[in-house]
C-alpha cells in the first residue's frame, strides 16, 4: 500500500489487495505480534453519519496496534451544527490526530476532504459512493471462503445507492470473478459504476430474479435497500422488501455458497438463515477488525 | 462581403469563434464568462447559414483574444467550433478547439448529493470522457444536454 489517502477501492490493485489481506490473515493468526505497531498513532474518527461496525471496528483495530482514537462525536454536537464546512472541519482535525477515518452523506466528501489535510484520509463512507474498506474485509472473507479464482458473485439488492456495491463491483475486477447484479430495474448500478466494470473488461449479468442465478453463485452478497438514500419514500416502498432470501430458498443453491452481508439486515435476510452453513456475515463483520489493523499499520 | 459578414460586423483586434453549434452561442459566452459588463464590444450571430454545419452561431469580441485553455471548454458544447485571432483586421491565428482532458469551474455537478453542490470550498471538476463527462468527486457521468450544467454567470 502506498497510497496517502483511501478514498475509492478504484485505487486497489491486486497487490495492493493481496497484500492488506495476507497482512490481515498474519495478524488474525498472531494480534499480540502487532500490539505495539502504531504505539503513540491517534486517529480522529469522523462520522457525520451513523455507523456501529465501521467505527467500533476501526477504533479496536487502532486499540489494539497500540494506539488510540479520537472521535469528533455526533454531528449534532460539533461545529458542523454551526454550518462549518467540511474543509474547515479536517483542517482542524488534522492538527489533532494523524490520521483521518471520515464517514459522511455526501459523495465525494472524503476526496475533498483530501485535498485540504496532508494526514492520510480513509474514506469510511461517502453517501452513495464508496466504502473501500469494507470493500477489502468483504475480500479477506471471500478469499477465505471462496478463493478468488473461477469465482461467480451475486450481489442482490440496492445495487444504485449501496456504496459498499460500488466498491466492491470495481474490486472483484482485480480477480477472476463473473459478477452477477440482481435488483428491480430501478435499483441498477448507475452508470458509473457500469462505465467502470465496462472499462475494466468486467464479467457482468444483470437479473431481476434471484432465482434466475442462485444455483451458479459461489458467493451472494445481500444489500439493505438504503432508505436514507431514496428523495422519494413512495419509491422506497415501492422495492421495499421485494428482495429477501430465507433458508428454503438457499435449499436450491450450491451446499458451498456463502452468504454475506455488509449489516445492518433489515428484512433481507430471514433469521432462519443465521442457522445454515452459507450465513457468513458475522464472521465478515468480525473480520473488518484485523484487515482493518492491516491497512492502518501500513497507512500510518 | 458576404451575407454572414453583413449581419455580424468586421473586428479590428480580438477573437472570432465561428462555427459554434447553432443555438449555442449564448452558452459560449456564458462559459467564457463574457456578459458585456466589462465593456467589451461583442457581436452575436445566431442561425446563420453555413455550408458546413448548415446553421451554425458565431461570437465576435472585440479587444480580447482568447486562449487556448480558455476556449477548449468550448468543446463540450460545440466541437466544430473554430477560433480566429484578429490583429488590425486580419486573422493571424486559426485553430479549432480541442477537448481538455479536465473542466473546473464551468459544470455544476447535477447531482443534489454531490459534495461540490454544498457550501464548500472548492470548484466544480469534471474529467472529459469520449462521450460526456464524469464529476471527479462524486463520479457521476454526464453524457447528453451538457449545456443545462453549464455554471458561469
């Protein structure tokens, strides 16, 4: 990794990616290995939108290389309130900590936000953007689970407003995957997403059915539809809860599919699921602390 | 003196952009920034007849010659567009404009969520694709009425 900031897994490549994650599996193995790797490093977490695993999970990471974080807090009790810019606001933050972790509505925010700090930015999230590191712990679980060879990925869901899509659809463009989009037609990548698969000479099908894939999928990859997302209400309901896989479903898939999830579930994924060998979402959840060890030691 | 030349007078020293895709002239003079109130002596055609483009508008300003880097812009809304410069009277430079690899400051990004949309710091950039062109911040791709995006006063 030789990259300032993270802002987009369009910056990835397969090195780049091979070597987080063979990082991240030395110090699954061995944390104790690392417990001083950033010893005295203060990273600000920034998240001017709600987060659980994103942030817990990179403030453990820095815990336990040694260092420690530093939270801004919630929005509503920062300047941001007071209608400081986001400019401002890292510019100041930068003289505290040494490296930013910002997760914000906007798209584009954390490349801005770049282009204002000589600290490294890791973009934790911009609106409908990109979500690079959730994009490298949704690998380090694939390539456990799955290997990255001859590999069919199904990502249903909210595939226009799901970040964690994006990033991750530009990713598996480094290995040898076909992917497979199932959505409502108005829920489809947008169109620079698929300008992108495209430029990069990406495998892509697109579905409206699960059905129509799911024996094929080594991997599926559900997304919530993100209702915080749509302009519209009438139209969030319009998909809402159109597509939900339960345990009778996946009796029709490969005994060896594994089923993952960014979380939070909303009704996507049946409880009954969490019972079955394919449910690897928590152990995905749990997997975002080492990988996420592996990219600070080699940012900071 | 021809029929255009009658309906859009002669400048002695400055810049004719000629062959600008019919209709667009005034988005010409909105990219370049050009709204009269620095006294500059500015002629607009538009529509007229032209054997290449059939119609086509054209700018003349009088007392300014343009750059290159300021009028490649132009490119995005009128790719055939040609730029003469005029020293008393005769055309010492011609050249046509060429797509610039990167905009900034002349796009406002369509789209609401867009960081470059709020109270920030920073310009509008848009990179040049073959086909439209793509926000730097938030990627979305603008590929038809590139005009309507058009931000300069």
């Amino acid at each position: 990794m030789r990259h300032e900031h993270l802002i987009s897994a369009k910056q990835l490549s397969r090195e780049d990616i091979e070597t987080v994650l063979d990082r991240a599996a030395e110090i699954a193995a061995d944390p104790e290995a690392v417990a001083e790797a950033c010893d005295g490093s203060l990273l600000a977490l920034c998240f001017f939108e709600p987060s659980t695993r994103t942030k817990m999970s990179f403030e453990t990471a820095i815990t336990r290389l040694g260092g420690d974080a530093t939270d801004m807090g919630g929005v509503e009790s920062s300047s941001v309130k007071k209608g400081e810019s986001l400019a401002d606001t890292v510019r100041v933050i930068e003289g505290y900590a040494d490296a930013i972790v910002l997760r914000h509505p906007s798209e584009g925010a954390a490349k801005l936000a770049s282009q204002f700090v000589d600290v490294p930015v890791i973009n934790a999230g911009d609106g409908a953007g990109q979500h690079p590191t959730q994009t490298l712990l949704d690998l380090y679980t694939i390539r456990e689970n799955a290997g990255f060879d001859d590999l069919s990925v199904g990502i249903m869901g909210d595939l226009k407003y799901g970040r964690t899509v994006h990033s991750l659809a530009h990713a598996l463009t480094n290995v040898d995957a076909n992917q497979h989009f199932i959505s409502p037609e108005s829920l489809r990548l947008p169109r620079s997403v698929r300008y992108d698969l495209h430029e990069a000479g990406a495998n892509v099908h697109e579905y409206t059915e699960i059905d129509d894939v799911l024996g094929a999928l080594d991997v599926l990859y559900v997304t919530r539809i993100q209702r915080e997302r749509f302009p519209d209400e009438n139209e969030y309901r319009q998909v809402a809860g159109e597509y939900r896989i339960d345990a009778e479903l996946l009796e029709s898939a490969d005994d060896e599919l594994t089923v993952m999830h960014p979380l939070p579930r909303v009704d996507e994924i049946a409880a009954d699921v969490d019972e079955t060998n394919h449910a690897t979402y928590f152990e995905q959840a749990h997997n975002g602390v080492p990988v996420r060890m592996a990219l600070l030691e080699a940012m900071l | 003196m021809t029929d255009t030349e009658l309906r859009v007078s002669k400048i002695r020293n400055g810049t004719v952009i000629d062959h600008i895709t019919a209709g667009q002239a005034i988005n010409v003079l909105a990219i370049l920034g050009i709204d009269g109130s620095s006294g500059e002596e500015v002629s607009v055609g538009m529509n007229v007849p032209s054997d290449r483009l059939g119609r086509k508008d054209i700018v003349k300003v009088e007392g300014r010659e343009l750059s290159q880097n300021e009028v490649d812009v132009l490119s995005l809304i009128a790719p055939a567009a040609t730029i003469n410069i005029v020293r008393d009277f005769d055309v010492i430079e011609k050249h046509r404009v060429s797509r610039p690899d990167v905009v900034s400051g002349v796009l406002s990004c369509p789209n609401a969520n867009c960081i470059t949309t709020g109270d920030e710091p920073v310009e509008s950039q848009f990179e040049v694709l073959d086909d439209g062109v793509r926000c730097t911040y938030c990627e979305t791709i603008i590929r038809d009425s590139i005009a309507a995006h058009i931000s300069v006063a």
